[in-house]
C-alpha cells in the first residue's frame, strides 16, 4: 500500500499526490465521500483512447493501485524540465504567451477528436496543460473523465446515440475555447 503525503493539487471530486516511491508519476484519490468508480472509469477511457490521442493525454499505468486514501490512479507526473508542475493553458493565455507551437497543437488534437467520433465536452482553460521540455512545449489535455459525458437538461442525452449531435455540441465546446483565447476557431 502506497503513503500518500504531498499533496500536489486538487479539483472538485479528486485529490493529486506526489509518487512516495517514483518520481516521474503521481497518484490521484477520490476525496472522502466521492466514488472511487471514477477512478476505474477514467482508466478505462484512457485504455480505449491511449492510441489515438498519443502525447495529448497524460500516461496511466494499467491498474488502480492501494494506498493509505483509498484506491488510486497512477499517472505520469506533468512537470517542465525546470522540475515544477506544467502551467495551465488558461496562465498562457492570460500572459498572452501562446506559441503557434501550441496553437498548433490544440488544432491537431481537435481534428484527431472529429476525425475518429472522439467526443469530449469539457474545454476549458484549465483542462489542459503545457509541458516545457527540451525547449518544445506539449499540450496534454487532463480531463478524461468528460470523455461522452454531456449533463445538460436540454438534449436528454441524445448525443449518445446521434453522432451529429454530439459534433455539433462539442464544436460549440471547441469554438467557444477559440473564443476564450481571442483566436479564431478553425472548426
């Protein structure tokens, strides 16, 4: 069983640890009260989009693994070569710092998820990160979890079942994360 003690960060539903014993991954718990049926979820996803999606998406390892919170995630750990955790898209937008490398980036990994129905509903600024390394920078995006997962009362989760639904929802997503960038969306 791993000893989770530093604490990295933390969202809404899920706590991030620093590896006690690798220090190249970190470990994600469920927070007290919430489901660790997420946790196996998003592993899931991972295993089914690992393929298509590359080096945008963070790398997990293959199983859910015991620790002193509960059961955890293990995935790489997403730091710049100066060894402190990558920055959010949203710092690089806000410090009017997005190369065309990254620009370019986020337009492949949007094209890849309309090429192969791959449909997520979750951009936002701070579901994807920078990496710096080697002087090149790697966009991840770090939320799996929203992977077909559409909560509005509206569509009554049709957008399961009609691909052309869930597209034009998810270019909506898309062209307002453009719009929050001051960029023009090529989608």
């Amino acid at each position: 069983m791993l000893q989770l003690t530093d604490l990295i960060s933390w969202g809404a539903t899920r706590e991030c640890y620093h590896h006690p014993t690798d220090d190249s991954h970190c470990i994600k718990v469920m927070q007290k009260g919430k489901s660790a049926e997420t946790l196996q979820q998003e592993l899931n996803i991972y295993r089914k989009l690992k393929q298509k999606l590359g080096n945008f998406i963070c790398h997990y390892t293959p199983e859910l693994v015991s620790t002193n919170k509960g059961l955890g995630l293990e995935c790489e750990l997403i730091i710049d070569d100066n060894q402190q955790p990558s920055q959010p898209l949203l710092n690089y937008v806000q410090q009017q710092k997005l190369s065309a490398e990254i620009q370019t980036q986020l337009q492949t990994f949007f094209q890849i998820l309309l090429d192969n129905d791959i449909f997520f509903y979750d951009f936002n600024l701070m579901n994807f990160v920078v990496q710096e390394r080697s002087q090149h920078q790697r966009l991840i995006y770090i939320d799996l979890k929203s992977y077909r997962h559409y909560k509005p009362w509206t569509y009554l989760g049709l957008e399961r079942f009609f691909r052309p639904l869930a597209r034009h929802i998810m270019k909506r997503r898309i062209r307002s994360l453009y719009h929050k960038m001051n960029l023009s969306s090529p989608f």
